[in-house]
C-alpha cells in the first residue's frame, strides 16, 4: 500500500473531493507538527502495515509549511486531527481554542538545555555571565528560567540570544555556551555527526515537571466521532508492531522516500526515539497536566489553571 504524503497546499482540495463510493472507507486527515521524521514512526507503521485501512479510514498525512498552523487548522475544522505539544496545548486552552487532547504520540520530554561535551560548562551553575540561545521565546524561557532557579541562577544571570532554529550551528560555532530548545533525539545526533559532540541537562532531572511531547488534538466538538477512537486504536497498534520489530519499522517509516529519509541522523534519532513512543496513545495521566498546568501558571506562560476536562480527554 502507498503511503499519501501531501503538502499542506493540497488540504483544500482534500475536503472539496467528491465523496466515495458507498462502504467506502472514512477519510481521514492528520496534520503533522513538522516536517516527517522519525517522531511521527508510529503513523506510517500503522499506514504501511494497513492498520487504519482496517478500522474503515483513509487516512493522509500533510506535512505542514508552517509548524504553528495544525493546531489552528483543526480548530477551524480545516483537519481531523493535529500533532502538537502539550505546553503548547496549555495556553491555546487558556486562549479558549476549540482544541481537545485525544492521544499522546511521544510521552515523554524531547526538549533539553545542551552545551558541548568539552567546552567549560560542566554543570548548571556554570551558566552565569555566559549567553544562552533559543529558538522560541515564552516557553522555552519558562523552562530555562526554572533550571536555573534550580541551581541558584535567574535569567538576569546569564545572556539569552535568539538564534532562530540554528541550535547545533550557534553552539558549535562558538556563538552562544548553551542552547535551551534542542531536541535530545536529534540536535545530540547532529552534533555528534559533526565531531562536536553535546551533552544534555535535561528538563525533568532539572526542575521542571514531566509532560508528553508530542500529542493528538481534535475539535472539541468531534471527539465523540467514532473515527477518532478507531484512529488511536490503528496507532496503538502501529506502535506495537514498532517496538516489536524496529528494524522492519524503519524500512516501513522510510518506504518510497528513501533519498530523503534515509539519513545516519534519522536512524541515530528513530533509535533514540524508539523508547519515548506512548505505547497507549488514548491513556491519559489527568495529575500530570494539573502539575504542568501549575508550573506553567507560576513560570507566567498561563494566568489561570483550568480543569483539565477542558482541554484533554481519554476516549471510551
């Protein structure tokens, strides 16, 4: 079976065909957080291996042009469901969009503060007086300012610079002594690939509470659609087949994209990822957004703490 990648250009056109034949299966579209990597393992498992062909859907997944427009797509209902963030998730709930938390894809934090393995900082503390690079303002503020607080620092302590996306670039070239931002399975892989190797303090060991990565959201008013939880089980069960067989997984992930996908940082971050994939998607821990809610209200990224029906939910 052909794996459908489209470019989000196309997504018009998707919701504007005409309809299928009768008992044909439900389209289905996912719109994904970024551009495919090894994050998104599990849905092109379970595409490759039929299992959403197996619960009546036809699903296709965009790739979007813009990482911060999925979430306000399907808010729009522009798309059944968007790959997002769970801090992400907290303040659009706080912005009262329309977004509900169906599923998780990566459970556990990808996000970490890295600097080089050799260079002078060997712990936290040694951050003082040196400059620090983000990509994203707000969030990944919070976060640094909270492992600093850990270790006796504030922000008016060292020397933020916003690099834009160009994390590994900016440390390695000497620009910056750490980068809050990068992503533990992959800037890491980067790096090492270039002979500059990194080492990570990550947020969870660092003050900050634990929360899921990457999530699924949908409309709030089509959660209840029966297609949403026959989605998460076809996902379940392409996780499954992911950490039972890894190495087929990957041929799977990569099928008919080989010239793109198939790189020594992809397998490095498909092997690094592998552990991190929620292997019940449709679980939902409800203390763990109250906790990340708290933290986020008292780091000044939320005013106020919502209940966490608001916003999330675990389908039946």
């Amino acid at each position: 079976m052909s794996r459908k990648i489209s470019t989000l250009g196309t997504l018009v056109a998707i919701f504007l065909s005409a309809a299928g034949p009768v008992g044909a299966a439900d389209k289905f579209t996912v719109l994904l957080d970024w551009f495919v990597n090894p994050d998104h393992g599990p849905l092109f498992v379970a595409q490759e291996r039929g299992y959403f062909t197996a619960v009546d859907l036809d699903v296709t997944l965009i790739a979007p042009s813009d990482p911060n427009d999925p979430p306000r797509l399907v808010a729009a209902r522009k798309g059944d469901v968007a790959i997002s963030y769970q801090p992400q998730l907290h303040i659009q709930a706080s912005k009262n969009l329309p977004l509900m938390r169906i599923g998780t894809l990566v459970a556990t934090p990808l996000n970490s503060l890295v600097v080089l393995d050799d260079g002078p900082i060997r712990q936290i503390a040694d951050l003082r007086g040196k400059k620090v690079g983000y990509s994203v303002g707000g969030f990944e503020t919070a976060l640094l300012r909270a492992m600093l607080e850990k270790h006796g620092l504030a922000l008016k302590d060292i020397e933020l610079v916003n690099v834009n996306f160009a994390l590994s670039a900016s440390l390695m070239s000497g620009k910056v002594g750490a980068v809050i931002g990068a992503y533990r399975n992959f800037e890491l892989n980067q790096m090492d690939l270039k002979k500059r190797p990194g080492r990570a303090f990550f947020v969870e060991e660092e003050g900050v509470p634990a929360y899921d990565e990457l999530i699924y959201v949908a409309h709030k008013d089509r959660v209840r659609d029966p297609k949403m939880r026959r989605f998460l089980e076809a996902v379940e069960r392409g996780v499954q087949y992911l950490v039972n067989y890894p190495a087929r997984s990957w041929k799977l992930f990569i099928k008919g994209r080989e010239k793109k996908l198939d790189t020594e940082l992809n397998r490095r971050a498909w092997r690094d990822t592998l552990p991190r994939f929620a292997l019940r998607p449709a679980a939902l821990d409800t203390r763990r957004y109250e906790v990340f809610a708290t933290f986020l209200k008292k780091q000044g990224i939320i005013k106020t703490v919502k209940p966490v029906s608001h916003y999330a939910t675990e389908l039946k």
